[in-house]
C-alpha cells in the first residue's frame, strides 16, 4: 500500500470529519451546527467535552472549511489550525453507532482506520511545520500579505540557519564540509513573492536549484536586504518590497523577458530556489538540495499556497516533483531560462505556455 503523503491531508480529514452525522446530532440536543465548536472550548487538547461534542465540532468545521464559506481560507488559518486539532483529538475514536453517517463511515474504516496511526503522524507534522496566522481578519485574501505574514517566521528561520556549513555534516555526507559563499551570496535568498500574485490565476512559483554564484550588479543589494532582515532592521515584507525593484536586473535582465515569454507577469509570480544559501565555488550536490528542501523550501511551499510550480531545471529538479505535488500544486518540469533564445528553449516555452493556458482554460 503507498506511503501517506501531504496530498493525502485533505481527504484524511473530510473523512473523519463526515463519518459522524452532525444532522442528526443536531436534532437530537436541538442545536444549530454552528453552535457545535465554541461548546468544545477554545483548548481542544486539554478539552473534557464528551467525544460527540468533539466529533460534532469536526463535523462543522468541516462544513464551513468546504462548503459554508470558508473555501477559499488558506491552510494557515486559525480555522484549519483548529480543524487539524480537532481531528487529531479524535482519530482515535469511534463516533456512537446511533451517529455514523452512513457510506462516509464505512469509508472510514475501510480506508483509513487500519492505518489510523499514519493518518495522525502525517496530520501532526503538518500541523506542527504550519505557521498559523493568528487571526482570520489579519488575512488579506486577494493580496501578497496572505503569503508575507505566513512566510515571515519561516524566512527569520531560514536566515539564521547554518546546518549545511557545521562540522557534522562531513561525516553525514561522507565529503569535505560545504562553506558559505563570500561576498554578496552571504545572506540566504529568500523568496520573492510578487504583489499581485494573490489575484493572479493560477499563482505561479518559478523555482529554479541554487543562487547562482556569478556576481551581478543587483546582488549587494539584495544581500543588504537580507542582513536588514535578518538583524530585524526591516521587516519580511519591506524586505520583499525592496527585492521587488531588483527584479528587472535578474539574469541580465533575461528573467523578466523569460517570464513574459510564457505569458507571465513579474509582479504575479512567486520565486524562490531549492537550496537558499550561496555555497563557495557553487559546490553544491544532492544531499544539500535534500537537506535545505526538508528544512525550509517545503514549509516555504506550503505557506505560498501555489497552484502551479515551474521546476526550471530538468535534470537536477527531477527529484522534487514527486514532493512538491505531494503538497498539493500542479508541477511542470521545464528548463532553465538561459537557452531561451534557441530552438530548443523555444520550442519549451512554447510548451510552457501552452500548458498554462490549459490549466487557464
């Protein structure tokens, strides 16, 4: 049987939410749905409500989450903070006979039950790697604050990392200790989120593998940027702001003529790489890009919520499809956008192009 994954999240928790009927629970204590969640308390783990209370709190989170209004939250609302807790303080439990919802239950059990130890590890990990915002009304739907606010814990955390550059890591990897990259590469680089990307359809992430180690007018300032942030002198998104006026120079200025080329804006798109930090020599090799991907880049993934991410690197970013589709977003594997200008980058974009108008479509 496959291993559970992230993709798995949505239709582990529908399920265990619908298995009990909420309707006819409803009528038994004659209450409304809504009224089911504020009777658990706002400390579901330390709760003493009666497991039908819990299960019914489910059940009508649930409904808000996927069909009562509440579509079209991110996954780092308080709502599915609480949805995700909620499950996991009931997995474990069976709903009362009198309240198994016929078909969704038998689902259930048939499906998930057995690996019910699973379902909770991969929810609980979810949960502990999401930074939840604190408030619904703090969320700006339609705007880049959506991603800012979720994304800026994750990128203070990014910036004070070195786990790749200790001493220990020889040893793991069996090859001489990687160095951090001198000069403007010092700083990690953190993701670039376009402010329209919110409205845009589909939100794009361009990702690409590593910092590139070749020196560029633009990369003193985009490292100033980054130590800014990181000695809290600016914040995440004032730091986005200011990344956002370097964009024109990135390649050469090649980058926003590629995006254009496949029908894409700069300010819609988001971009972020594999590997963050700038390594001396460029000495990068693949337990690196696994480390930092399992340490930052798919928690970063997550927080921006992309429907589509462009994998610009065909050989070296072939491992991280299957993860990154594992999240949730459609991934197309394309290639870098240095051979833009021959037949075969050419031809790719034109690939590229067609794809997404497809998925517009």
């Amino acid at each position: 049987m496959p291993a559970l994954t992230e993709a798995d999240e949505c239709d582990i928790l529908i399920a265990a939410a619908l298995r009990f009927d909420g309707y006819s629970y409803a009528e038994s204590v004659r209450l409304e749905i809504a009224d089911f969640d504020r009777r658990v308390g706002p400390d579901v783990t330390n709760s003493d409500a009666p497991a039908e209370e819990k299960f019914a709190a489910l059940f009508a989170l649930q409904r808000f989450l996927f069909k009562w209004g509440g579509e079209r939250l991110p996954t780092y609302s308080p709502e599915w903070k609480r949805f995700r807790e909620l499950f996991l303080a009931t997995a474990e439990s069976v709903p009362p006979r009198s309240f198994a919802a016929e078909g969704y239950f038998d689902h259930w059990q048939a499906r998930y039950a057995p690996r019910v130890s699973e379902c909770i590890a991969l929810v609980r990990r979810i949960h502990e790697e999401t930074a939840y915002v604190s408030q619904t009304q703090d969320l700006d739907w339609v705007g880049r604050s959506v991603s800012l606010d979720v994304l800026q814990p994750l990128a203070h955390r990014a910036v004070e990392c070195d786990h790749c550059f200790r001493p220990e890591r020889q040893a793991e990897w069996g090859r001489v200790a990687v160095r951090p990259a001198a000069g403007a590469d010092t700083v990690p680089k953190l993701p670039y989120v376009g402010k329209r990307y919110g409205d845009a359809a589909p939100r794009v992430l361009v990702m690409m593998l590593n910092p590139g180690g070749k020196p560029a007018a633009h990369k003193p300032q985009r490292s100033r940027l980054g130590a800014d942030f990181r000695d809290a002198g600016i914040s995440y998104p004032q730091y986005v702001e200011g990344l956002a006026r370097l964009v024109p120079q990135w390649g050469f200025g090649a980058v926003v003529r590629w995006l254009k080329m496949i029908g894409l804006r700069p300010d819609e798109v988001c971009w972020l790489n594999v590997a963050l930090c700038g390594v001396a020599g460029d000495d990068y090799f693949p337990e690196l890009f696994a480390t930092c991907f399992e340490k930052h880049t798919r928690r970063m993934i997550r927080a921006i919520t992309p429907d589509v991410v462009l994998l610009c690197g065909k050989t070296k970013l072939k491992p991280f499809v299957k993860p990154i589709a594992d999240l949730g977003p459609q991934v197309c594997l394309t290639s870098h956008y240095r051979p833009m200008y021959t037949n075969t980058g050419q031809k790719e974009i034109a690939r590229v192009r067609d794809w997404l108008s497809d998925w517009r479509a």
